[in-house]
C-alpha cells in the first residue's frame, strides 16, 4: 500500500495541530443536533433555556466559540430591552418599572416587561419569548438559580436587580446598611426583642435582610428571631401577625411594606393598636406606606435608581462594557420615620401582658 508523504504527518508537523471545535462536536456533547446549536447561537429564542444551557456548558467545556458569538456586539440591535419582573401587583416595582423605562427611552430604546407572577416556570419562559427579540435583559428579584442565571447571561446581555450573582452584573440596595439603621431605630425607642417576618424562601434579598438584621440586633443587645416564609403580600403579613400574636415581641421588622401593611390591618382587627401594642417597620418605602394607619416607619429603597441604573448599565454591557470590580453596583438606603414605631414605655410593657 502506497503512503503519500504527510498524509499520516511526522512529529513536530502540522498533523500534531489540536483541531478546533467545530458546531458538530459541541452538537455530540450536547446531545442535540447540529442545527439546534446553529440557533442557539445565532437564534437563542428558538431553543428552550434548558436546551440552550446544556449546548453553552458543552460549547464552554469544548471552548468552541461561534461567529454570532464573536460579532455580536458588531451585529444588527433591536433596539429593544427585556425587564423580567417577580410580581406586577406588587408596588416595589413600581418606580423600578418607571426608572428602567426612563433610562430606555432615553437610550432610545424600547422595553418589553414580562410578569413571572413570583414563579422561576414562568420566568424562563418569558426569557425564551424574550431572548431573539431584545439587546439585552433585566432580571428583578429573580427566582431562577444562579446557575440557570449565569448561563442566560452567556446568551445575552444581562442585569439583575436586588439580587447579586457571582460573574453576572447586577445593582442592589444596600440592605445591611437598612437593616442595621432599622434595629438602631428601635433599640434607642427602648425595644429589646423583635420578630423579622420573613419573606419568600427564594429571594435573595430576604436572606440578606434577615442575616444583617440579625447581625446588628447581636451588636445592638437586641434580641431577634425569624418567622415565616410568608407571602410578600398583605395577605402574608397577616399570617404574619397570627404568628406574632402566639408569641407577640414589643417589634417587628417586615420584608417588605405589603407584609407590614398586612400585619398592620391584622393587629387591628385583632383589637390591638400599632404602635401601643407593637412598633412595626417595613422595607422599601412603596406606594400607599404613609397612607396607611398608623403611617408605616420603613426603609427607603433608590427604587427609581434601581430601575435607572441597571438599564444603563445592561446598555452598557451590550456596547462592550465589563465591570472591573465584579462586585455589585450598591444603591444607599435610609429610614423613613414616621408612627408606626414609638418609644417601649413601662406602661407599655404593663398593656402587653
């Protein structure tokens, strides 16, 4: 049998030469076929997120890299954002939703807002609608895992509000800064214990109100403990306050101001009065939190600036930008007083028992 020279190659030549990846060795990792990798790439709306998440694990383990992947940013806009939100009836999103669009349209942009109605199904697939239509997207009080989210933001360009995700840029209140102006507030008032009614198991933001508040009542003297998972809704405060009433504390601070709200109406109904019976703080400072009686002492959130400044920066990182820092952007917090919390008098703690 006749060998032709260089056919088999020699060492040192080129047939040492690692061959790059190709589409159809990423498409056997992935178990899909050739095409789906082409759309996933090219067409990330026409392939399911888990599909795309299984070809981009594959392509990142292979280090194979596309040309849409490595001319997008030169490629044709939509001139369209995705704002992906965890509930619409919730106020908190309110003057998020405002600013975001502000900055959009500002830039000259249009913004798709999608409602994920608190569930991370849903979420996905308003992500999977979204992803061929838009530059980039943000993420507020997302429900999906880190994992899941860091895979998105390999598709396309990606922000998340009030929650921060390693290699993934993001803005978030500055909560321990809030919490800790929050226990201060209450242990000049005289209080000594409180109850933190906890929000939903799954955001990001609860687990950092509960961790800082927790850590400035063991350096304030102030005894604390944790109840829930309620609903960030007024529904859920009033569980909230069936659960205090079984072990009632002289304070408690709220996830957010819809469960303070709740547990507020709750006392009431109850035949007891905020804040002779129990001071009551909540966090975000929404719509309707100086409406109520008594109106509502809560934490103030940039809400607005959230908005604002996570487009600006999604934009940002669409035109080529990257964090240096890889640390969150963080947006300051203050307490807003108002009569929803007062000073723990003897006569109080003589009414309590």
């Amino acid at each position: 049998m006749m060998i032709r020279g260089g056919s088999t190659g020699t060492s040192g030549g080129k047939g040492d030469e690692k061959k790059a990846p190709t589409i159809y060795d990423v498409a056997r990792a992935a178990g899909v076929a050739s095409s789906t990798v082409s759309r996933a790439f090219a067409r990330p709306g026409r392939v399911s997120f888990e599909t795309a998440q299984r070809i981009h694990a594959a392509a990142e383990q292979l280090g194979y890299r596309s040309k849409s992947m490595d001319h997008s940013a030169a490629g044709s806009r939509s001139k369209m954002i995705a704002l992906v939100i965890a509930d619409i009836a919730n106020p908190v999103y309110f003057e998020m939703i405002r600013g975001a669009e502000a900055a959009a349209s500002d830039a000259g942009y249009t913004m798709l807002l999608f409602n994920s109605q608190e569930s991370d199904t849903r979420e996905r697939q308003a992500l999977e609608r979204a992803m061929s239509m838009v530059d980039g997207i943000v993420l507020s009080s997302s429900r999906m895992s880190d994992s899941a989210i860091r895979q998105m933001a390999k598709q396309k360009p990606t922000m998340v509000m009030n929650r921060a995700v390693a290699d993934v840029s993001s803005v978030v209140t500055d909560n321990p800064r809030g919490m800790r102006r929050a226990a201060e507030h209450l242990g000049e008032l005289g209080h000594s214990e409180l109850m933190y009614l906890a929000g939903p198991e799954a955001s990001w933001a609860d687990g950092m109100r509960w961790r800082s508040l927790r850590e400035a009542g063991m350096e304030l003297e102030i005894r604390t403990r944790r109840g829930g998972p309620f609903a960030p809704t007024q529904h859920g405060g009033a569980e909230a306050a069936a659960q205090w009433a079984a072990h009632p504390s002289s304070a408690v601070v709220a996830y957010n101001d819809q469960i303070a709200i709740g547990f507020l109406r709750e006392i009431a109904r109850m035949g007891m009065t905020v804040p002779d019976d129990v001071s009551v703080v909540g966090f975000d400072n929404t719509f309707g939190a100086e409406l109520v009686t008594p109106p509502l002492t809560t934490v103030a959130s940039p809400l607005y600036s959230l908005g604002s400044t996570a487009v600006n920066n999604l934009l940002a990182i669409a035109g080529g930008a990257r964090s240096m820092s890889g640390r969150p952007v963080v947006l300051p917090a203050k307490l807003v007083v108002r009569e929803s919390t007062a000073a723990w008098t003897k006569k109080r703690q003589i009414r309590g028992k």
